[in-house]
C-alpha cells in the first residue's frame, strides 16, 4: 500500500484526491480497521515526530590543528546528547503559534578525512600569502580570504549527502589575522560584512575558530550582537583550560545552528500551494519614460527561477510579472507623491536658472510637458521592447530555482504606470510620504540637524489597500483573464528620481505591510502588506549608511538597487521563510542571533549577495508541508475531540470509538480516511527527515482531501441526533422549582402573620380607658 501510495503522490497532480484514483481492491485495503479509539486517535495525531540527522566534522581538532589542540568525537558528542533541548515549530507571525509537528535532532560526531585537515590549512595560508591585507574594517591589517578556497575543499568531501545536514568545525593553523571575503574582487567590501563562517546552497554549513571576529550585527541597543565572546575562538581560553573549557560551547554553537539553519521557524504559517505563481511587480514611476533596464532594478528572471525551483516538484507554476504606472499618466501617483516631497520643487528651480540665465539678454524661458503613453505610441513600444530586463529576468531565475522542486511555474511580469496618469499611485505617495529630522555625520565627529524624508508603512498600507484593484488595473493586470488560475504576488515598487534616500519608515527597501520589516537597521527598501502585498521603494540616493556594524566598519546600503530586499520579501510572503537571525527557544520565545547572517543570504544588511542557501531553499518546502499538516492534523483532532465528549462521563474515549457513533454506511469510508489520514501524516515525516521535501508537499497537501471527507461523514452524522433534554445532577441540587416556592412561602407566612396580628389590635383598642390612638383602628373609632 505504501509504495502505490507514494506512486500516486508522485503521478497525480498534489490537491488531487488519491481515494478517487484507486482501484477497488486498494480501497478496500484502506478499509481495514485500525482499532484505534478515540485517545488512541489523538495521541497518533499528536505525537508525530520527524527525526533529523546531523552530521558533526571535526577538521583540525586531532592535534594538527590550531595550538594543537585534541577533541575527541566522543567528547563532543556527550555534551550534545546532554544538551536536552527540542526544537519546536513555530509561526512567528502575527503571533508565535506553536505547530503540532516536532523535529528531534540526532547528532553524529566523527572527525573528517585526516588529509582535509591539511588542505585547508595549505589553502588558507596560500591565500594570505598571495594577498593584500585590509585596513577597510579594522585597524589592524586583516587578510580577507575568499571563501570558495575553503568550501570547494569541503564540498568535494561532502558529497551529495545521504539526506542529513552536516556542520563542518575548523581549527586550521594560520601566520596571519584573517576572515572570509564573499565579495567578488573589485566590488563595494562595505556592502559584505566579512565572517567565519559559510552556509552552502548545499545541506552543510562550516564555521572557522581560527578566523578573527570581533563584531558584526546591530548598532547599540540592537538585539542578537554578535562579538568576539559569542562564539568559540581559541585564542580567548586559558591554555591550560582550553580542552574543557571550549567543548561545551561547541556544542552551544552546533545547536545554534540546528535553530536557525537546520530548522528555523516560519515567518506564517498561511501557506497555500498553487501549481501557477506570478509575481507581478509594478513600477509606479515619476518619470515620463520606463526606466532603463538593469540599473538596480529588480532582476525578474532570476527572481523567477529561483522560486520555480521550489515549486516545480509539485507541479506548481511560478510567474513574476513587471508593470509600470508612469507619472505622466498616473494622477493619484502624482497626488501621492507631491504631499510631502514636492518634486516640481526642482523643476521649478531649474525653470528660474533658466529665466534667471534668459532675462539679461531680453529672452522669454518657456518649458513645456509633453506626454506620449505606450498605449498611442507603436514605436515607443517598438524602442522599448527590443531588450528584455536584464532584472526580470534574474529575479525569475532565482524563484524558479526556488519552485522548481515543487513542479511549480513561476512567472515574473513588470508593469509600468507613470505617476503623470496614475492618480492612485500619487495620492498612495503622498499620503504616506513623511519628514522627520535626525542627527548626521559632520565634520570632525560632529553632528548636523538633518531633514530626512520616508515613506510611512501604516499610511502606505491604509492607501494600499484602498485603491489596490484600482492600482492592478491601471497597470494593466486582468485578474478574471490574465492569471488563469494562478496565484498572483503584486510587488508596488515605487521608483522616484530623487537623489534623496527614501525609505519605507526610514528603515527598509523592501517589506510586508502589517508584518515585520525585512531589516531592522533603520533602512528598510521592501516590506509585505498585510493583505500579503509587497511594497519597495527606489530612489536614485547615494549608498546610505545602516545602523549595522562589521568590524569597525558602519554597513551601507543602496538605495538604487532593490533586487535583494524585494527577493527576501517575496520569499518571506510566498514561502513563510524567516530572517535566519531569528530564531525560537522555549526559554526566550523569539530570539535575534545574527550569527549565520552573513555570507549567502538575502535577508538583512550584513551581506550584498541575493543568492540563496540551503536553509532558505529546504525551509521553503518544508514551511509548505508543515502549513498543511499542521491544519489537517488541528481539524481532525478537533473532530476526535468532538466525539470524546460524547463519550460517557469518566472514560474520556479512551474505550469508546468513533465508529460506534456513526450509521452503518459511514464506518466504511471513516476507516477509509483515518488510515489514509494517519498514514500520510507519517510518511510526510518521514519525508522530511530524508530531506524529500517535495514528496513531503505531496502528502501534507493530499491530507486536505481526508479531512474534508471526515467533515463530511461529522456532519451527516450530527444530521441524524434527534435532540433530548434530560434534567441530571445530584438529588440535593438546587432545582429550579426551589424559587417560585420559596415566594409563595414568604407570602404565606405574611398573611398569616398578619391575620394573627389585626384582631389582637382591634381587641386593644375596643377596650375602655385605651390610648392606642397611633393605629389606624384607634384613629377610626376616636373619628365615631
């Protein structure tokens, strides 16, 4: 049964009912009875596990290392084993929501290949002796060592893996201070902060205790600093206390990395698989022309392919789509966008350069707007169409790279929209561009008064989402005919000219509105809408300086070049994928550790590459499987539980069933769905654990089937209750005739009382030489 199972999972499309694709003789295999009660149910239902193994290597820990020091494996592996911890599952937003499927991490330390050892070390020094020190981030001279010297080593002793991840720990022997460069030579170091460490595409990760590191992450008052204490270097334990002293918090850093690479938490847990993704990313431009290609644009081929790569083992198709509303065709962009940052400010200003240069010689300065829209102009759109975007086509690439495991077809469009025609698109600007003053950088370490100017996220998703179809449509998106079927992403990309940084809250380029910000530097470029809509901004700003750190170095970004915050963004939205700084623990909750984020890594400011590891490419997978198995298995389990209150009082279903309270016809295709609902359950784990993420989706997405089908045979059944309302409780209960007696008593007792008393007064004041003149019969007879 299993292998035709996993043959229909594999063949038929995923959301298909697998039950309707049987023959007869395998569905009457799946009728058997599993004799499960009720509590047996649940705790099936609850208890499912997925158990993943992690390889441990020692390079250079044998005594030909750095000081020579000597772990053994088994050292290391006691300590890990005592750690006692369990990675939990958990949705950070809106808010932590725990999962009812739980990895258990195995660990297996062993040291590596002994010629390894050696090879790094040759390579590391090679590189130092070839190369030039740098003074960028510190003080001192430090060698900066390309990363791909060490990891071509490592990945040739890695293999293609058995399915388990592996965390590679070196200690190599160097001559000089040294840390890893992920930067292509010639490029921009402020942009790559430098680091120990490298997380593959593939699933092993290596750290460097020899390399130096002495800070990188948030500036003061930031969360999940990293210095020179937070991670185990040799230098900094007593020599005679090194052995002992350094094992443990090796075990800490291996750990570390099972919580933000291994299994990290999903950003949401609102996944939902469609075989058809676009991504349709709308330039709102103020400008009368489409802005040239490339140029920091975002690069929609690779952004495509990387997001067909993780859906296309399920069939799933993955769009990224461009549009562009121009300013010269788009008054609500124009309105938007002069509310607070007035651009005719400028032009007004070279309008009187001109006048100001024309007056003396008697001449009158006339500048004049014309506007030519794609949609009159054939050989505008004839100019214009001869390249395709050198960003579209990138940003493809990279999310079908990410879809493609999922059989998922991804489509990256651009649309245009001018703010000169888009009124929706100015007054959305406008309405959420702010100003606000801040301290810069001035001469000698002094500070000036700034005037900063940044677009509002709270405004710019209230507008948003009040002119969003009007938007969409005004770019030329035709959601009833142009999808198909297909989920659509819109990404607003608000393109200005200015040469003044603005920034989503001054902070971000990139980000989901109502959700967390991408970066939590003061620069945000990108953010996701709480409708699920991304929103970026670009401007034409020289590189701005972050609240980040690296070294002695203060990070920058760039605010022309929006690709790599509008790929995490859309990442994060599509996929559920977290920054990989975050990170759960059951003693902290949500917790900031910026350890693993350098290197290759879209997420934050501490890197410049847009190119994705083996923790963002698996945690898109597995965030799918886990969304769907999470709300199959909570619905079933709320169905059992709805049934364990039928049960008598006391025995809580642990002897009662729930085939016992159904009609004779539906046993039949109950037994049906909890087997195939329990058994799929169990192989998706243990899809997960082999790293077949994409036969996982498979399983966790046919659930839905099952469940619904439960629902189905729940509510026939409730159908069939005649309702019978029966009075129970203890004979001494107060019942509910105690109250009306007791009034009626009360009112007895008064008459009574007051029968007695009247003819005891009357006889009182018949009596001669009486004074009792105060009641009314004393009154009356004194009246006679």
């Amino acid at each position: 049964m299993k292998d035709h199972l996993r043959q229909f999972v594999t063949s038929v499309p995923a959301g298909k009912d697998y039950l309707g694709h049987m023959s007869d003789a395998q569905r009457t295999a799946w009728s058997h009875d599993l004799g499960y009660s009720i509590n047996e149910t649940l705790t099936a239902l609850s208890e499912a596990r997925v158990p993943i193994t992690v390889d441990v290597k020692l390079v250079g820990f044998a005594g030909d290392g750095n000081e020579a020091l000597h772990i053994a494996d088994h050292e290391l592996q006691m300590f890990l084993r005592t750690l006692h911890k369990q990675l939990e599952t958990v949705a950070l937003h809106p808010s932590p929501a725990h999962m009812t499927l739980k990895p258990e991490i195995v660990f297996r330390v062993q040291p590596a290949y002994y010629e390894l050892s050696g090879k790094v070390a040759a390579a590391i020094n090679q590189a130092i002796n070839t190369g030039q020190p740098s003074s960028t981030y510190t003080s001192y001279p430090l060698h900066l060592v390309p990363y791909g010297e060490v990891d071509k080593l490592l990945q040739e002793d890695f293999g293609h893996g058995d399915g388990s991840y592996t965390i590679y720990l070196l200690n190599p022997p160097a001559h000089a201070p040294y840390a890893y460069s992920y930067q292509p030579p010639g490029s921009n170091q402020n942009e790559s902060c430098p680091g120990s460490l490298w997380v593959s595409d593939k699933r092993y990760a290596w750290f460097d205790l020899t390399a130096n590191l002495t800070f990188y992450g948030p500036g003061p008052g930031g969360k999940g600093q990293v210095f020179a204490h937070s991670t185990p270097i040799l230098k900094h334990y007593k020599a005679q206390d090194v052995h002992r002293a350094i094992t443990p918090d090796l075990a800490a850093l291996v750990w570390s990395a099972c919580q933000h690479l291994v299994w990290p938490p999903l950003h949401h847990g609102k996944l939902s698989y469609n075989p058809k993704l676009e991504v349709h990313l709308v330039y709102m431009v103020e400008a009368l022309q489409r802005p040239a290609p490339g140029n920091g644009r975002v690069d929609v081929a690779a952004l495509q392919q990387q997001l067909q790569a993780v859906g296309q083992p399920l069939g799933q198709q993955v769009t990224v789509l461009e549009h562009f509303v121009m300013f010269s065709t788009c008054d609500h962009c124009v309105a938007a966008y002069s509310g607070c940052l007035c651009a005719c400010a400028a032009f007004r200003g070279r309008l009187q350069q001109l006048q100001a240069v024309g007056q003396p010689l008697g001449q009158q300065v006339t500048v004049l707007e014309h506007f030519v829209m794609f949609s009159t102009c054939d050989h505008c759109v004839a100019a214009y169409s001869g390249c395709l975007q050198h960003g579209e086509r990138l940003l493809q690439q990279q999310l079908q790279a990410v879809g493609q495991p999922l059989g998922q077809q991804v489509t990256v469009l651009e649309h245009f929209v001018m703010f000169s025609t888009c009124d929706h698109c100015v007054a959305a600007y406008s309405g959420a561009l702010k100003a606000r003053t801040s301290r810069a950088p001035g001469a000698k370490g002094s500070f000036k008064l700034a005037v900063s100017h940044y677009l509002d996220l709270p405004d710019l998703e209230r507008w948003l989402a009040e002119w969003r179809e009007a938007l969409l449509s005004e770019a030329g998106v035709n959601w009833d005919t142009e999808h198909g079927g297909a989920a659509i992403l819109p990404v607003f990309i608000f393109d200005v000219p200015s040469t003044e940084p603005v920034l989503l809250d001054g902070l971000l380029q990139a980000a989901v509105l109502g959700q967390e910000p991408v970066l939590l530097d003061g620069l945000l470029q990108a953010a996701v809408l709480g409708q699920g809509d991304v929103v970026a901004v670009r401007s034409a700003a020289q590189p701005l300086q972050t609240f980040f750190g690296c070294f002695d170095l203060q990070m920058a970004i760039n605010p022309q070049n929006i690709h790599r915050p509008v790929l995490a963004a859309v990442m994060q939205q599509a996929y559920g994928i977290a920054d990989p700084a975050l990170a759960w623990s059951q003693a902290t909750g949500k917790m900031w550790s910026f350890i693993w984020s350098v290197g290759q890594n879209p997420f934050g400011s501490l890197g410049s590459t847009a190119s994705l590891s083996f923790a963002q490419k698996d945690a898109a997978l597995r965030n799918m499987a886990l969304a769907y198995l999470n709300s199959s298995m909570h619905h079933a389990a709320a169905l059992m539980r709805g049934f364990e209150m039928l049960a008598p009082a006391g025995s809580n279903g642990r002897t009662h069933y729930v085939k016992g309270y159904l009609q004779p016809e539906q046993v039949l295709p109950y037994n049906q769905r909890i087997s195939l609902l329990l058994f799929k359950v169990q192989e998706a784990a243990a899809a997960l654990a082999e790293g077949q993420h994409a036969l996982a989706v498979g399983y966790a997405v046919s659930t839905t089937e099952d469940v619904a089908a439960l629902h189905k045979i729940t509510r026939h059944y409730k159908a069939s209750l005649k309702p019978d309302l029966v009075c129970m409780g203890k004979p001494d209960a107060v019942r509910w005739w105690l109250l009306p007696s007791l009034c009626c008593f009360i009112t007895l007792a008064l008459v009574v009382w007051r029968c007695a008393r009247g003819p005891s007064d009357d006889e009182s004041d018949s009596k001669p030489g009486s004074r009792r003149g105060s009641s009314f019969g004393g009154v009356h007879h004194r009246a006679y």
